[in-house]
C-alpha cells in the first residue's frame, strides 16, 4: 500500500531528510577530519533527532491512511501493527 500524504506534507518530511542527510555527511566528515568525539557525538545526536522526528511526523501523516482502507483493496492496519510501526521508531 502506497503512502498518500499531501504534497506539502511529503515536501516538508524529504526537506528535513535531505537536511539529516546533510548533517551525517558532516558527521562522517567529522570523523575522517579527527575531529574532537564531544563534536561528533554532538552532531550525530542533532542527526538521530531529525530522522526520529521525521520518522514520526511520516508515519503520522499516514495515520489515516493505515486506519482505514484508502484504496479498497487492503484491510486496514490493527491496533498492533500500528504499534510496532510506532515503536520501531523508538
């Protein structure tokens, strides 16, 4: 099942993860410079928050879309496996 979200929803969620992307490149960078592991840890947390973020609000902008059968041709998802999808974020 596809994921049908509105296209300011979708455009803002790939900015904030080309954003991450950025930032781990930076990371890498970091590490391959030497750089202090205060600095580097520092970054890579700041990474690890954005896509947490943006993990959450892409499975929230789904939500209806997993609560019910958009297309017809796919049950809904359950309690449960609304559950792990959230907690395999955590």
């Amino acid at each position: 099942m596809g994921m049908a979200v509105d296209e300011e929803s979708m455009q803002s969620e790939l900015n904030r993860l080309r954003r991450a992307q950025g930032q781990l490149s930076g990371v890498i960078a970091m590490i391959e410079a030497g750089r202090d592991c205060k600095d580097v840890v520092t970054q890579l947390a700041a990474v690890s928050r954005a896509l947490d973020r943006a993990g959450f609000k892409i499975v929230a902008s789904g939500m209806p879309q997993c609560m019910a059968a958009a297309d017809g041709t796919a049950p809904p998802m359950t309690e449960a496996e609304l559950e792990k999808l959230f907690l395999a974020l955590a």
